[in-house]
C-alpha cells in the first residue's frame, strides 16, 4: 500500500507544496502565457503531476497512471455523459426547427432588451446550465441576444456575466457532486451550503445586467423586475438545494425566475423607442416577427419540460431505490492508497451509477424528444454522433484536468498544498472562494475546480479548525466567479457572438465584474465562518 507523505522534501512542508504546485501552475501559464489550446495544456499539465507524484512523492509508477486512469473515467462517466446527451437534445431542437420557435417564443414576452437579457441570460441561461452546462449557456445566450438586435460585444459580456450563480449546480448538480466525490463529504451538507451562498449572488447578477445593458437608467428603471427576478431565482435554488436535490436546484430556480418576469406587470411594459434605439444597435434576425401556432410553441418547450418530469420522477424513493440498484461499486484496479495517518483513502474504489445518473436520465428524455418530435431515429443517431465529435476538444479537456486533479489528490500533492495553505489560519475562511475562483479561471469548469481543489480545502480546514464543510462549498461557489474570464467561456463566446479573436477584449469588460463578486462572495463565506455561522445546517 502507499501512504502519503506531507512534506516529502527534506522534510520542508514549503519546499514540497513548491514542488505539488507545478501541474497547477504549468497549465495556468500554458493557458494564460503561451495561450496553449485547453485539452493540450491539460494532457502537459498530467505528464507533470505525474512526474511529481513518482520521482517527489514516491508513489509507484503503476498506482499513479492507475490514479490518472480514474481521473479520466469519472470525467468521461458521469460528467462528459450528461453534457453529450443535454447538446444532443439542443441539436435535435435545432434541426428541427424548435429551437428558432423558442427563441422568438422569448423575444415576444417582452420588447424591452433589458427585460429580454434577464429572460435569455439569466434565466433560460441558468437553465441550460442546469441541463448541460460547460459553455453551452454563454453560446446559446449570445445567439439568441444577438438575433434579438445586441451588438455582438454586448450580447457576449451578459451572457458571460449572467452565467455565475447557477454554475454550481449545472449538468444536473455535477460540481457540487463531484465535490462530495473527492473530498467524501455528504452531498446534501455539501449542497445544502453552497444553496446558502450562491442564492445571495443571485439578488444582485440581475442587476447588473441591466447596468451592462443600459447603464444607470437600466437600474432606475428596471431595477424591480431585476431584483424580483434575482429574490425568485435566490429562493427556489436555496430551497431546492437545502430540501429537494442538487441535480434540480437551477432547474427550479430558472423556471421561478422566469415565471417572475412573466407575472410582473413592470415586466411587460413596452419599451420606449429610445431605449430599444440605444441598447439595440445591431441587427435582429429577420424572422423575430414570424408567427408561430400554439402547437409549435407547445413542442419548442416539450424537451425542458420531460427532463423536468424525469428527473422529478427519479427523486421519488421507489424509483431512486430501484434507479440505485444499478449502480456498479468496486474496488479500482491497480490502486491501493492510504493517507499520512494511514487509513485508506476514498479513492481505492469506484462507483458506476449506469441509471441513477443525470446523463441516463436526460438520455431518456432525449428519445422521449426524438419521438414526440417525429424525428427520424437514424438523423437522432446521427446527431449523437455528431455532438460527441463537435466535444471532442471538450472531451479531453475535461478528462485531462481530471486525471490531474486525481493524481494530484492520491499522490497526496493537494494535502501538501492545503496543509501549507492552512498556515493562514482564521484568514483561510475569506481567502478559500478564491482557489475556486482562480481553478475555474484556469480550466473553465467549476466542476474540474472542485476536482482539483475541494480535497485541499477539506485538508486546509481541518488544519485550520474551520469547518471543511463549509470551504469545501467556498470552492464551488467562488469558483463561479471565474467562469467568465475563463479563456475557454471567452473563446465560446467569441464563437458564438461572431467576435473572432476578441477574447482580450471581452475579458477587460467582465473582469472587473467577476473581481467584485468575488470580493462579495469572500465577505460571505468569512460571515458564516464567524458570527453568520447561523446560516450552516
């Protein structure tokens, strides 16, 4: 068996955390300096951690690939599983038409562009993030704005911005479940705090959002549908998080914000001509105006609502039983792990959940859309094919940096970090949002933040006498923070908005935003370490 060793340089905890930081920092500057594409910088980023982990730690060369190998099957399955079959359903959508009938299905609710940034950034964008997440939002938001009249630098920096307080729970909770994966927290305590941070985000996302849109006159006037949209979103995602499921917290969360805007009579006044003549500026599509049938309508929404149905189904306790009864549990090959105290870790063994898992059940409702949409099966297998090829990048990114963060946490690399990390003591409870801010601004994905930092965390806390349930939840929800000037969200959005190299440009104009929210979310987090630890289970 191997046992980890803290300080296994000279006996230096410092000397061994400088050495355990190389795989972290080769892909920040492979990214941020050399400007290497993401899937390379994340395979040169493993070779290192596994340099450090055998030739630093002592860990056999054999349980270290093992270790990587776990890595990359958990990013394939479950988490790259739900992301191919939730853009499968999308393209479907697309080819058949359903997805223009949506669009303009959001564009008529109402003609202010500061109500409709709120509709399509926020809320249907929190929705996608719940079904599918890893850019998807940011794209398909910054479409849709850009065909409503956006200018193409404006559409992408609010969907960019609007894409943060619904990340930790995105692709059916898949963050916050990997962060109870790697650190063997419970996944509702660990839920249930990240649900007591990201909702207050909410109040004020809204908000500034119509200030991207329309400036200070975007917030005198529109600050009322702004804040209730927010307060609704805030209120579903906590309770859903706390009481219901992880995997449908964004879900409702989207679907009550939206229905806000709806019901709120502020929300559907028409817009005057001078706001829509200064906020739309570019050119709408042609075919916003086209007129659709209800049962057009009715089938553009079907897809979002059997995934809503499916998964509400499989929380029921007869079918999560017998969902949970095809889950395949053993002991992984080749790895035989214990940590410096000599207990085995975690990570020996491996779980396979083939039904009870977010990307079976939106697989599901993806047959389920083929069907009701008439949708040839042969084009529906076709289209699969064709998701699984246009992610392939994505696909080795995510199963790249996940292999790290596996080799790193087994080899005992990230216990090495947290422990030094720890020496700030009392501080660590403002400082711990920012490793998982800085993560996700490194990979682009809070759920590879969270697989990279939540173990270290979890170690730094203990350390720290903090509570490790609670900076295991700072991670994912600092992290969120970081999405938007993630290279990888700033190259979706560039795509998507028609803005070809423009990254630098987009990043000048949300940092600042996600500075500032991360400063939010650090005052939060260090509240309910002190005197708003009321706010924990």
């Amino acid at each position: 068996m191997f046992v980890q060793e803290l300080a296994p340089l000279a006996g230096s905890l410092g000397l061994s955390a400088l050495f355990a930081a190389l795989p972290l920092a080769t892909v920040l500057v492979l990214l941020g300096v050399v400007r290497m594409k993401a899937h390379q910088a994340g395979l040169i980023g493993l070779l290192v951690a596994l340099i450090v982990a055998v030739a630093v730690y002592g860990m056999p060369v054999g349980q270290a690939i093992s270790s990587g190998f776990q890595g990359a099957a958990f990013g394939l399955f479950p988490i790259m599983w739900i992301v191919v079959n939730a853009l499968w359903i999308y393209r479907i959508t697309v080819r058949t038409g359903h997805f223009d009938v949506l669009r303009r299905s959001f564009g008529r609710v109402s003609d202010d562009p500061r109500i409709q940034a709120l509709i399509i950034a926020f809320c249907f964008g929190a929705l996608m993030e719940a079904l599918a997440g890893f850019g998807a939002p940011v794209a398909i938001s910054s479409v849709m704005l850009v065909a409503l009249g956006f200018t193409p630098v404006r559409a992408a920096v609010v969907a960019l911005v609007a894409n943060t307080a619904p990340v930790a729970f995105g692709a059916m909770g898949t963050p916050v479940v990997t962060l109870a994966q790697v650190t063997g927290l419970p996944l509702d305590t660990v839920s249930s705090i990240v649900g007591r941070q990201t909702p207050i985000l909410a109040l004020f996302v809204p908000l500034l959002l119509v200030i991207i849109v329309d400036g200070r006159r975007g917030l005198r006037e529109t600050w009322m549908p702004a804040l209730v949209c927010g307060a609704a979103f805030g209120v579903v995602q906590f309770a859903a998080a706390n009481f219901v499921s992880a995997q449908l917290a964004d879900i409702g969360a989207a679907l009550a914000g939206a229905a806000a805007l709806v019901a709120l009579p502020a929300a559907r006044k028409p817009a005057r001509e001078e706001v829509r003549a200064s906020v739309l500026t570019g050119v709408a599509t042609e075919t916003m105006d086209r007129p659709e049938d209800r049962g057009e309508v009715f089938r553009a929404y079907l897809p979002y609502g059997l995934i809503i149905v499916i998964f509400s189904l499989g929380q029921l306790p007869p079918v999560k039983r017998l969902l949970d009864a095809a889950t395949w549990k053993f002991d992984w090959p080749a790895l035989s792990v214990a940590s410096s105290s000599g207990k085995p870790v975690s990570g020996n063994t491996f779980s396979l959940p083939f039904l009870n898992t977010g990307g079976t059940l939106v697989l599901i409702a993806g047959i389920l859309t083929a069907i009701f949409l008439r949708f040839k099966a042969r084009d529906a297998v076709r289209e699969w094919g064709g998701t699984v090829h246009e992610l392939r990048f994505a696909i080795l990114t995510v199963t790249s940096v996940l292999a790290l963060a596996y080799v790193m946490n087994l080899s005992g690399q990230a216990t090495t970090i947290g422990y030094f990390i720890a020496g700030a003591g009392a501080g660590l409870a403002f400082l711990s949002p920012v490793l998982g801010w800085f993560g996700v601004a490194v990979s682009g994905s809070d759920t590879s933040a969270n697989a990279l930092f939540g173990a270290l965390q979890v170690t730094a806390a203990h350390q720290a006498g903090l509570p490790a349930e609670l900076l295991a939840a700072a991670n994912s929800s600092g992290g969120v923070l970081g999405k938007m000037i993630s290279p990888q969200n700033l190259s979706i959005a560039c795509a998507a908005a028609m803005l070809p190299g423009e990254e630098g440009t987009l990043l000048r104009k949300v940092l600042p935003w996600s500075l500032g929210l991360l400063f939010v979310m650090c005052l939060i987090v260090a509240a309910q370490a002190s005197f708003l630890s009321g706010m924990l289970p």
